[in-house]
C-alpha cells in the first residue's frame, strides 16, 4: 500500500466545494481545509505510486478550481 499527500491550492472562496469533490476521488481516503500556504490537504491510499500519479495529476488536477498541487508520497 502506498500513502501519500496532496497538497492543494483552490481558487479563492473555493475550498469547501473542492474538498468535497476531491473526496469523491476513488483512493482519496481523507481531505482536510487547512490555514498555511495551501488550502486543502488530501490523503490518498492505493496500491502503487502509478496509481498516486494518475489521482493527482488525472483527477485532484482537474477539478475545476484547483490552482495547483503538489504531492508527497509517505516513506514509512
């Protein structure tokens, strides 16, 4: 199994509508609004780094009002 954190920049004023669709990603496990230099951070469990690549870049990515992502992947 593979973790790994999506960090997520929305558009202002769209945070709440982001979450709640970027939750119903397959392999999205949890997201949370947070105050800092990004507004959402989702977790994501699936079976392979391929699978981290294709939530984030062909799902989290192009959720309308999404500014822009960055993701980590857990080492432990």
């Amino acid at each position: 199994m593979v973790t790994a954190y999506v960090m997520v920049k929305a558009n202002t004023g769209e945070a709440d509508r982001l979450k709640s669709q970027i939750l119903d990603i397959e392999g999205v496990d949890d997201a949370h609004i947070v105050a800092g230099d990004v507004d959402i951070i989702a977790k994501v469990d699936v079976e392979s780094p391929a699978a981290v690549k294709e939530i984030a870049a062909d799902g989290i990515q192009h959720v309308a009002g999404v500014e822009d992502t960055q993701t980590y992947i857990a080492m432990d």
